[in-house]
C-alpha cells in the first residue's frame, strides 16, 4: 500500500475513533472540508504544518498517521455528529 493512502486511513480512522465529522477536523486545523476529505482519500500529502495541526486535533503523535493498521472494518463512509 501506497504511504500516502496509509496516511489517509490512518487520518479517517482517528478521525473515527474520536468520533469527528471531516468537518469538526476541518476546523479545529483551519483547512477545509475539501482537503480533509482529499487526505482520507490518499490524493494530497499535508506539509509539516498541517501534520502537526492534524495531529493536534486528533490527539495522536504525528508518526502515527504513517503506521499501517488493519482497518478494514471502518465503514466505507464515517458520518459522525460533534460532540
């Protein structure tokens, strides 16, 4: 699997686990819902900056998006409501 499309995983399966919509993400990061959902996907690679502030907003270490999971049972679209 391609480290981008890990990275994406990883960004939507966090995303999950602190039951966050793509647009809660979007604006605790300050970037949009767009490119949020563009990362899921594995079609954009963040900077430095946007690593960090996605990792901020997630609660997890920035290495950790580059760590391949099994998350096959992830539906295939995450619509959570904020909390």
């Amino acid at each position: 699997m391609k480290l981008n499309k890990v990275f994406g995983n990883n960004v939507k399966y966090f995303r999950y686990r602190k039951k966050y919509s793509q647009e809660k993400v979007a604006e605790l990061t300050d970037m949009s819902v767009t490119y949020i959902s563009q990362l899921e996907l594995g079609h954009h690679t963040p900077s430095f900056e946007k690593l960090e502030a996605l990792a901020n907003a997630l609660g997890v270490e920035p290495f950790e998006f580059y760590v391949k999971r099994d998350i096959n049972k992830l539906p295939a679209r995450v619509d959570m409501t904020d909390n």
